[in-house]
C-alpha cells in the first residue's frame, strides 16, 4: 500500500455507478470512468486518493489484508466474507435489496429435508439453523433461479430487488431473510494512521447520505 495516498476498493457496475455522487459530495471525482477504460488503478481529482477496481467479492479481502485502506461493499458479500479486519462505520443506503427465499410458484407438497441452492452459505446456514430447520445447502456461484427449474433443488437464497427475476423463472419470494445495503468498509490499521483524511471522506459520506434521504 502506497503509505501516503488513500487507496478505495469499488466493483464496477451499481455500486460504482451509486458511489460516485457520494464520492462527489467528498470532493472525490475519477479521472476516467472504470465502464471506459480497462485500468484497474483509477487516479482521482485529489492526488492523494485513487480507486481500485476489483470484483465485489474480492472488496472485502483487499480492504482486510490493507492494498485499500476503504472500500465499498454489499452487506451481503461482508457477511459471506466475515468480517475480519477492517471496521462498518457507515451505511451508505445504496443498492438496496433483500436478502430472501424463494420457492416455486407451482410447488404443491413441501419437500421434507429441503435442498438450498445459493451463493450466500454463511447467511443460508444460519437462517435456518436460527429457524431450526435442517436443510441440505447446495454451493452456486450464480444464476441460482436455474436450480429449481432443473431439481437441482427445491429453494434458493438470493438478492430480490423487484422480483422481476424470479418471477421470470416461475418463482416467488416466500421468506425474508434480511435488508441489504452497501457499507463504507475501513481497514483497522489504515483507520490509525491515516486518520484524519479517512475521518474527512467519512463524514463527507456520511452527509451525503443524510442529504439524500432528506430529499426523499
Ligand atoms: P430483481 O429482478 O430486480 O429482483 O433483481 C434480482 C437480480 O439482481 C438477482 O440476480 C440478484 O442477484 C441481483 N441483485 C438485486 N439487487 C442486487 C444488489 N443490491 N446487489 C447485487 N445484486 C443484486
């Protein structure tokens, strides 16, 4: 990690595209847009602070080992990574969604020992442990609306924004597992000592949440 400057892990896509006016309120602004060039390393306006471009999964892990000091990141990926290493300081309220079960739509008897398909193990297991009910969870990486259509299993855990998706492969959302947001993500050590200028982007964010939901 480059001692001096502030280093932000980001996925391209929503998070990117929802971070960015916050960033902006912090006087944060990239130089070039990560959907137009293929650098993973993106300088900013400040010279002292750059973004990464890494994949959401990976946020966590670079923000935890240090190669980011910050870094934006699903409440969903946090809890499949575990949370080691690095604070939650802030919810950023941006690609909100639920985190639930579905089942399809047609299903007449309810298996005994229900099969789960899904990417979110960690929150899958103790969803149903909590429940108390035994279930069988079965790993996928994506596209987990395909497993019931095919009896590769009888649920899937997933991300419902709309619920156009599910609706699309004939299922419906039937538990809710719990709201996801995104959340400012901070290395321990980077908190220490880099504080101040982490403290300044912090609270920078944290008013341009508040901002946001007051124009709600
Ligand atoms: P929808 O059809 O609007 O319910 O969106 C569901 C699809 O979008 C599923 O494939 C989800 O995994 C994905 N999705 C929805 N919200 C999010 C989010 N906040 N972050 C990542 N993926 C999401």
């Amino acid at each position: 990690m480059n001692d001096k400057k502030i280093t932000i892990a980001l996925s391209k896509g929503r998070i990117f595209k929802d971070t960015l006016p916050l960033f902006k309120h912090a006087d944060i602004e990239p130089v070039e847009h990560p959907e137009k060039t293929r650098k993973l390393i993106i300088e900013t306006n400040q010279a002292d602070v750059r973004f990464l471009i890494v994949r959401a999964t990976d946020v966590p892990t670079y923000v935890q080992y240090g190669a980011a000091d910050m870094g934006v990141s699903g409440k969903d990926v946090i809890i499949e990574h575990g949370g080691d290493g690095y604070y939650e300081p802030l919810d950023l309220k941006i690609a909100n969604c639920r985190l639930m079960v579905a089942s399809p739509i047609d299903e007449i008897d309810e298996p005994k020992k229900l099969r789960i398909a899904t990417k979110y193990v960690n929150s899958a297991k103790k969803y149903f442990a909590e429940k108390g009910q035994q279930v069988e969870i079965i790993k996928l990486y994506g596209s987990m609306e395909l497993a019931p259509l095919i009896n590769l299993s009888d649920r899937i855990v997933d991300l419902v924004e709309t619920g156009n998706t599910l609706k699309a492969n004939g299922l419906k959302p039937t538990e809710h597992i719990r709201n996801i947001s995104s959340r400012l993500i901070i290395n321990r050590a980077s908190m220490k000592m880099k504080h101040q200028k982490i403290k300044e982007i912090m609270n920078a964010l944290e008013e341009a949440v508040t901002n946001k939901s007051q124009q709600k």
